[in-house]
C-alpha cells in the first residue's frame, strides 16, 4: 500500500493583486488601485527575509494537482500580513477577497484552504467561518497573530464558530513579527538580525500555547483544536514541563484551569515538522516525546518556502515517525468531518 | 549533609551560583551615596518602603506574586527581609548543604533596570556594590560576590568594573539587559572591562521583563498571570544568546564568559540545532560569525540548574540532560532564599552521575577561576573533600 503523504502547511499566493479586484466593491478596487499596493506583491512574497539581501526571487505560482495519495493544506500566505497593516477594515475587505480567490483557484480533489480571517475584528471573522464553513472547501481556520494572546476572550467569537463547524484552528507566522507595529513582539528586544527574528519566530507559538492554558481557553472549548505551524516542534517538552510546574506552584492563582496545562497540550495542540532540518541527533532527545506527544505533531512542506519533502523527513525522523506524521496530518485535515472527539483525541 | 560525587563515596565542594542577599535597612546605603544623591533618591520613590522594605522591579499590580516571592522559613530570626542576614544565610542554608561557596547575586540592583537616568542608575548601583563587599565579603569566606552594573552608561560601568574588580570576592560582573540585546556593540565597554579583569558576565532575570515600555518581553503579548509569564520568561535569555552570537559578540571577545542565571537549560537542546541549521541555511545572513552557531554556546556559555524542570518519568529525566556539551555547562544553583528555592541535595541527586561534579564545582571553577573557592585558599582541580 503506497503511503499517503499529507501536508498541513503549503503555502499559496497571488501573482498580481489587480487580480483580486474581481472580488471587492468597486470603491475598495479604486482604494487599493494604487502604485505602492500594486507594487508590493513581490516583497509581500518575499514572506521572511532571511538576509536584508536586495535582490527577492519571485516566488513560483501554485497551481493545485491533484495526485493520488496526496493532501494538501492550503495557506493564502499573504492574509498572514494583514497582522501588520494599519487599516484594519481594508484589511478585511482583503481577506475576503483573498480567500474567494483561493477556493476558486486553488482548491482541486486534494487540496483544501485554511481560511484566513481577521485579527483584528472576531465577531467579523466568525461571520465569515460560518458563511464559508458549508463549502466543504475549507479545512481550518487561520489567525494571524497580534498581540493579543490566543487565550484570551478576545477570540471567544472565532472559537465558537470554529468550534459549530468542527473546524480547526491553525496559525503560522507572517514574518513581520517583531518588526510591525501591531504584529507580535519576539522574545527580547530589538534584534539585530532577520536571522535572529527566524531562530526565535517558535517563542510566539511558546507563548500563545501558555496563553491558552493559563487562561483555561480549553475549558472554555472542550473540542477546539489549534495547530501551530511552522515552528517545529523540539521545544515542547521543555514547555509542557515548566507550565505544569508554574501551575503546581500557582494553581490557586488560576482556580480556572483544573489540569496540569500538559494534559490540554495532548488533547488539543497539535504542532508541525518544519523546519525538519533543525532535528538532528533525534536518539539525544526523542526519547521526551513519547506516544501520546507524537500524535499531536503533522508534516507541513512550507513550500514554497522551505522545501521540506517526506523524504527529508523519513531521512531525518525515520520512517516510523515519518509515517505517524503523515497519519496525524490526514486525522487533523479529517476534523472537519468528525462529528464525535475520536478524531481529535488520541486516547 | 553532603553531596556525593560520581564515585558516589567522598563529598565534593558545592558552589551555588544563585543565592540573593538583600540590604536589610535600605538606610545603610546612606553612607555610600554623596550627600546629592541621597537628597536625590530620598525625596524620590527609590526610598519608600515596600513589602520588603526595598524598592523591587515590578510595579505592584503587575504580575504580583501569588503568594511571596521568598520562602517564609528564610526569614532571619532577628528580623529583616529574606536574604539580609549573611549568618542566618549561612546557617539556613550554606551550613546544612555543605555549600562552599554562594555566589550573591544581589537582587536590590533589579529595580535599576528601570532607572531612566543613567547618572543615578550608577550611583545607586555603586553604594550597592560598595555596601555588599563591605558587609558580606568579610563576614564569611563562603560569600563571593557578582558587582553589578548596567548598560544605561556602559562607559561607567566600565570603569566600576576595573575599580572594584579585583576585590577580594569578587568573581564576576551582573549584568542588567534593558532594551538593548546583550550582544549590542554597546554593551562591548563592560565586556571589554570584563575580559581585562577576568571575570565573567552573569545575566539574570531582573523582573522587569515585560513590564516596562524599555524592557525586554517575552514574545506575543502582555501574558496575564504571574504563572503564565514565569512560563516563558526563558525565553527572553534565548534572545539575548542568539543576540550575542548572530552579532559577533564572541569574535570581538574570544575570551568573553557568559553565566545565565535562572533561564533555564532544557530548551537548549532545540535553540542549538535551529541556530545551526538556519545558520547553515544562509551563512550571509550573518557576516560576523565563523563557526557553528552552537559552537560558540558550547564555549562562552554556562547555564545554572535552577529552576531544574520537574519530569514524571526518569526516560524524560534522563532526556533532559542529553543537551550536546551540557556536562561543560551546567553550573548549581538554589535561588536562595527565593519562593522556588531548589533543595541542593535532591537537584544534585537529580543530576546524572558523570556530570556530578561539573555541575557541583568543576565547571565554576573553570569559569569563574580557583578565587571561586575563597573557602579553600588554594583549591585543587579535584578531590577536595567536604564542605563547611
């Protein structure tokens, strides 16, 4: 039987913004018929700067193929960045725009969409999961992430219509954190580096998964499933330990969160491989990631970004957890279509 | 009490690279201070009491402490707050561990860091300073002390560096990160001043972190609990290593020692191969380093064990110290007399038995040098039997 490969995280983007314009009011064409929008779609490509490099590479076209065997996540990549824009109700008229154009251009039999929603306005953003949810073409549901943390109740309203609908939540970086006003800081201060700001980008996942425990997000949403891609995923025994022992000592200051923050971890975190060439030497450290850990963890490409392969990942993790990976990544794009928790825990 | 080396029969020396002591009258810094700066931090807020009769870094309806920030068996017997009685330290703690040597990391200094006057920032750092290797320094020879300055005027941190550097007890420099990354150019005066004395600079967590508009944060937003940030505040002492390593802060000072204080060790493992392999991604991305990422770690870097992450099972206990080089970076430390004092004896059991006593003592001694064993004049590389 051939192995079936699933991706939880390859990105998609435009070529020409003009060619969103079909799907916005003709007075918000006008607004973003400008040379400074229009012009930016390169750099907006151009997702994280590894270099302050002058020269960008345009990024290839994605264009679905269905393949047997074969799952896709979608990700409309440059939704992501709305997290750094200052109008936040142009912002919205975007998104939609963005997200009309990606089911009709690139959703086929084996690709589905994570819909990217608004930040900045959860009550819009819930609206929008449920009118698009019946489409069978969305699988998850995308945050890009501001400042205010995802355990809060701020996000209450996407939560619920994500929660109605079955549909998982993902989030991934846009790689203007830490450099935009209204994106996420990253850990520290001002950092001298892009390459900096990549290494570090995991501590927004780190904190974010602490906002949600401490904050009792699961409680709140027994069934909500959020996956952090794009992180990697070696840092999570090191959280998982600390948060339950900061809720050990501090549990009375938290009276809401009834369960070492770990047990929330196994039952609705789930996180990604990439970059899978950060693991190496996994007999030194894989031994902190037992069953229950490894259930929550799926292959994502990052293409066209990053070019990680199941076979890099077969290379690096073996093939046994290479597999399990693949089997995770087809039980979180199938939450959708479980009515029941089998599918979402593991025990 | 002892603690047993990997033979598992003589005792080893016990340096504990974390222990605070706090002034207990915060008065008896009047006379360190000119008449002006006294004028100037009584009328200022710098002088009030507070819950432990010192101004502390957090403002008091941020992240409060849920219950004290100190064990409440540490409290001297006469009086004061935890930490300000250096027999009462030595009784309740070096004593009944068989420490040999504390390395006082003083805690006044943290609220410094949100000093916005550079000018009294250093005066107020310098009393400290003075105070501390007048009082502690010779009331026991199992004290030593980390001076502590700040970058607000790097150039005079400097120059209290060479002055007060060579003080007997005296084996390292404490020092307080603001905005600025640690691996900033602007910190190099301090870091020059400590190669030159030989002394290795220590960074803690000053309990400002993301507090203040000019303090360093963990990454996101505002957590809301005291829980939550204490969560990943570590993440704040991974920054500042990148920081240093991406900017060339160690082939500007090849001699450059770091001690990080109460960050954490367990996320090592992960920072160390992202490092690496988005290093080796794109060398460019960088111009000023030569060598792997993580060989620089492995180098300039020791790491101290408080607070030790609490595992369920010895599989994820033994998997916590496989981080690469860890044997050579892995430092003691309590946090005397704080909440989360980690108890010596049950950490050292903890530790794996080949790295016993490069934790206990071996690698204090080779980064702080043999002054770290004040106790025992002239300490051997080994086989030093028993404490106090």
């Amino acid at each position: 039987m051939t192995e079936i490969i699933v991706d939880c995280g390859r990105h998609a983007g435009i070529k020409r913004y003009q060619d969103l314009f079909q799907y916005m009011p003709h007075s918000w064409q006008k607004h973003f018929d400008r040379y400074e929008w229009l012009g930016s779609v390169e750099l907006a490509s151009n997702h994280i700067r590894v270099t302050d490099k002058l020269r960008h590479e345009p990024v290839p076209a994605y264009v679905p193929t269905p393949q047997p065997g074969q799952r896709e996540l979608i990700i409309p990549y440059q939704g992501l960045t709305v997290n750094g824009w200052a109008d936040r109700v142009g912002a919205k008229i975007y998104l939609d725009a963005l997200n009309c154009y990606a089911e009709e251009n690139w959703i086929c039999a084996t690709s589905t969409l994570a819909l990217v929603v608004s930040p900045h306005d959860p009550a819009w953003s819930a609206k929008l999961i449920r009118s698009r949810a019946a489409t069978g073409t969305v699988s998850a549901v995308c945050i890009p992430l501001i400042p205010e943390m995802l355990g809060t109740r701020y996000w209450d309203p996407i939560y619920e219509a994500c929660v109605e609908h079955n549909l998982p939540v993902i989030t991934h970086f846009s790689g203007v954190e830490g450099s935009y006003v209204g994106a996420p800081s990253l850990s520290g201060g001002v950092h001298q580096s892009p390459l900096s700001r990549l290494v570090l980008m995991p501590h927004l996942a780190e904190s974010n998964i602490a906002s949600l425990m401490f904050e009792g997000a699961f409680y709140r949403f027994p069934t909500l499933q959020i996956l952090f891609a794009g992180f990697g995923f070696k840092w999570l025994p090191s959280l998982m330990r600390r948060m339950d022992q900061e809720w050990r000592n501090f549990r009375s200051d938290v009276p809401w969160v009834k369960d070492p923050p770990s047990t929330k971890v196994l039952n609705n975190v789930w996180l990604s491989s990439y970059p899978i060439g950060e693991v190496l030497d996994p007999q030194s450290w894989d031994s902190e990631f037992d069953a229950r850990l490894r259930q929550r963890i799926v292959f994502n490409s990052h293409a066209p970004f990053g070019h990680d392969t199941p076979a890099l990942l077969s290379e690096k993790l073996g093939p046994e957890w290479s597999s399990l990976l693949m089997r995770n990544g087809a039980r979180f794009l199938d939450l959708k279509n479980t009515e029941g928790a089998d599918a979402r825990n593991y025990h | 009490m002892s603690i047993e080396s990997e033979s598992g029969v003589a005792a080893m020396p016990l340096i504990d690279c974390d222990v605070h002591p706090l002034i207990r009258d915060i008065n008896a810094l009047g006379p360190y201070l000119s008449t002006r700066w006294r004028d100037y931090f009584e009328l200022g807020s710098a002088w009030r009491a507070s819950d432990n009769s010192v101004i502390f870094a957090r403002a008091r309806d941020r992240y409060n402490h849920p219950n004290a920030t100190y064990r409440l068996d540490s409290l001297p017997t006469n009086g004061g707050p935890a930490g300000s009685d250096p027999e009462f330290a030595i009784s309740d703690h070096l004593a009944p561990f068989g420490i040999t040597t504390a390395l006082l990391l003083p805690q006044e200094h943290y609220g410094v860091a949100r000093f916005g006057n550079p000018l009294a920032a250093a005066a107020y750092e310098r009393a400290n300073n003075e105070y501390l290797i007048d009082t502690w320094l010779p009331h026991d020879d199992r004290f030593t002390l980390a001076i502590t300055v700040s970058g607000h005027d790097p150039q005079s941190a400097a120059a209290d560096i060479r002055r007060l550097g060579s003080t007997p007890g005296v084996v390292g420099i404490q020092l307080l990160i603001m905005r600025d990354m640690a691996g900033s150019d602007r910190f190099d005066p301090i870091y020059e001043a400590a190669c030159e004395m030989e002394l290795p600079i220590i960074i803690h967590q000053n309990g400002g972190e993301g507090c203040y508009t000019y303090s360093q944060l963990p990454a996101g937003g505002a957590p809301r609990s005291y829980g939550e940030r204490h969560s990943v505040l570590t993440q704040v002492g991974a920054a500042n290593i990148t920081d240093m390593i991406v900017s060339g802060t160690f082939e500007r000072f090849p001699q450059l020692q770091i001690v990080m204080v109460e960050w954490g060790f367990t996320w090592l493992s992960w920072l160390m191969s992202r490092l690496d392999y988005l290093w080796s991604c794109n060398p460019s991305a960088t111009p000023y380093i030569k060598h792997r990422p993580s060989e620089y770690i492995a180098k300039h870097f020791t790491f101290t064990t408080q607070p030790l992450d609490e595992t369920t099972t010895s599989v994820e206990l033994a998997a916590m110290f496989k981080v690469p080089h860890l044997q050579d970076m892995l430092l003691f430390s309590s946090d005397y007399p704080h909440y989360d004092t980690d108890n010596p004896q049950t950490i050292m059991n903890k530790i794996p038995r080949a790295m016993r006593e490069q934790v206990a003592y071996r690698n204090a001694l080779r980064v702080f040098g043999p002054k770290i064993m004040r106790s025992q004049n002239s300490a051997p590389a080994a086989g030093i039997g028993g404490g106090h």
